[in-house]
C-alpha cells in the first residue's frame, strides 16, 4: 500500500512555497523540512491550519488535510538581532551584509549600494526564487534569517541605452 503524500503550501510570507510530506510524518517533521527550506528556526515556528495551531507531536495523518493544504506558518519575530546573510550575484563577489528582521527591502538595497556602487534603481533582490518587488517589505517576509542566501540581480546601464 502506497502512503499518502500531502502537499503543503506554506502561507504567511510574499514567499509561498510548497513542501511535500508524507502523511506519516510529524508536524515536528514538516517544521523541520520548513527549518531546512526557509531558513526558519523550530523553535520560532507556529503552524495553523483553519486557525488551529497544529502540535508537534501529532502526525499528519491526525489532521483532515487534503493531497494540496494551505498551512500558515507565524515567525516569532527578533526585530532587534542582528545576523548575517549570505549576497550572491553572478557580477560581484559574494558577500557576507549584517542585516535586522526589522529592515525593509530598501534597507538592504542600501547596503548594496555602499558595497558594490550600484544605484538602488539598478538592483533587483531575489530570495527562494521570488523577486523582493515591494522596497518597503520587511525582510522576514521574505524568510531572510540567519545565513539566508539572497541573489542580487544588477542592471548595468551603458551611456546612450535608456
């Protein structure tokens, strides 16, 4: 007999990705597999289906989840620490940026300028594949933690292309 898969998209951030379990496992389990996919802490997790908090204990199987369930998943927030995060880009050298929950996309576009010379206009961020379009979005919407791997994308604007 074939176990179940459930597929869970993962609300609650501009990043909404999609983390397949089998209904065998734990939500221990699935808070794990989110640790490892976003860069979000166990312990900082709260996770919600139908305004219910699910417990780490329970199976997945416990719940009434359909092959493709939204869960929301709620960040105990560290406004104040400061962390480091990992800037990637394919023209500049990676970068390790000191960075806070609390700042915002033009924040950190802030500190690319003064590390790379790039105007803010001409950077576009992109964390889990999802581009970071809002400059006013909070960081931790985006699940940039600890060690978290952002991509920068820089436009070069060459004299006389506009």
């Amino acid at each position: 007999m074939m176990e179940d898969i459930i597929t869970f998209e993962i609300m609650g951030g501009e990043v909404v990705p999609e983390i397949q379990m089998p209904s065998s496992a734990t939500i221990l389990d699935l808070k794990l597999k989110i640790q490892e996919d976003l860069d979000v802490k166990v312990k900082r997790q709260t996770l919600r289906f139908h305004q219910i908090n699910l417990s780490d204990e329970d199976l997945i199987s416990d719940y009434a989840f359909d092959s493709l369930t939204s869960v929301y998943l709620s960040v105990v927030p560290e406004p104040e620490k400061e962390f480091f995060i990992v800037l990637k880009s394919r023209t500049r050298p990676t970068a390790n940026v000191r960075v806070k929950e609390s700042y915002k996309v033009k924040d950190l576009k802030s500190k690319i300028k003064k590390l790379w010379g790039i105007e803010k206009k001409n950077i576009s961020l992109f964390r889990l594949w999802e581009r970071m379009d809002d400059d006013d979005d909070f960081l931790y919407s985006y699940y940039v933690y600890e060690g978290s791997e952002v991509f920068a994308e820089i436009r070069i604007n060459h004299p006389g292309n506009y």
